[in-house]
C-alpha cells in the first residue's frame, strides 16, 4: 500500500454532518492530517464547514484518494464515475465493503483497500 502525500486530496462518499458518524469524524481528521476532505452526500449539506458536493461527477480536481462509507446498494451505482473521477486509491470502510466493486476498480488498476479511514490516518498508514 502506498501512502498518500500530505496535501492531496480525498473524497469522502457518504460524508455526514452529524458529528458522531464516522465519515464525519473522517472529514475532520484528514484535514487535521494535512489532506484536502471533499465531501460527498446527494444532499448537499457542509460536513465541518465545507460544503458537500452532491455527486462524483461534481468533483473537478485530482483526487489522491476516494474513502468510501455507503453501502454496497448505493456504491454499486457509483464505477463508472469513480473511474471518470480517477483516483489512485479506494478504501472501503468497514461496513462499506463491497467485494464486487473492489474486484472491478482493482481489474482498473486502481488500488483498493478494506480497512478504516480513521484507524489509517492514526497508524501513520494513510
């Protein structure tokens, strides 16, 4: 696994505003680590103070790293814009695991992780 560099950017799928999800905390710790967070939720809403985008196809910059926290139902829909988007890797959350989503951005060369977003950025492994 190749770590990220400190500055890029990750996109954050299914980031909330309520402070006790995970993906919440996930915005806040990668920028408290030095990343770029972009947020992603259909809503819209601002995740600690930045403003989701509503879709991936809404992201227009590089994207180091896309960490995923919804459910295989909701990211089955989600390849052909995580390819368009590009990024050098994929975490899949716990909870967010998807096996069949993984195989294929892996065929893609796109590097697919199953592990913890804040749990990695705390190891020093992110």
């Amino acid at each position: 696994m190749t770590r990220a560099p400190a500055g890029s950017s990750a996109v954050v799928l299914g980031a909330s505003p309520k402070e006790d999800r995970y993906s919440f905390k996930a915005v806040n710790m990668l920028k408290d680590h030095g990343f770029r967070p972009i947020p992603v939720h259909p809503a819209g809403h601002a995740v600690s103070g930045i403003t989701a985008l509503k879709s991936l196809d809404d992201v227009n910059s590089e994207i180091d790293t896309l960490t995923v926290y919804v459910s295989a139902k909701v990211s089955d829909s989600e390849y052909d814009r995580i390819i368009k988007l590009g990024p050098r890797r994929v975490i899949f959350n716990p909870g967010a695991e998807n096996k069949d989503l993984a195989a294929r951005l892996a065929e893609t060369g796109i590097e697919v992780v199953e592990a913890c977003t804040l749990v990695m950025l705390r190891t020093d492994q992110y």
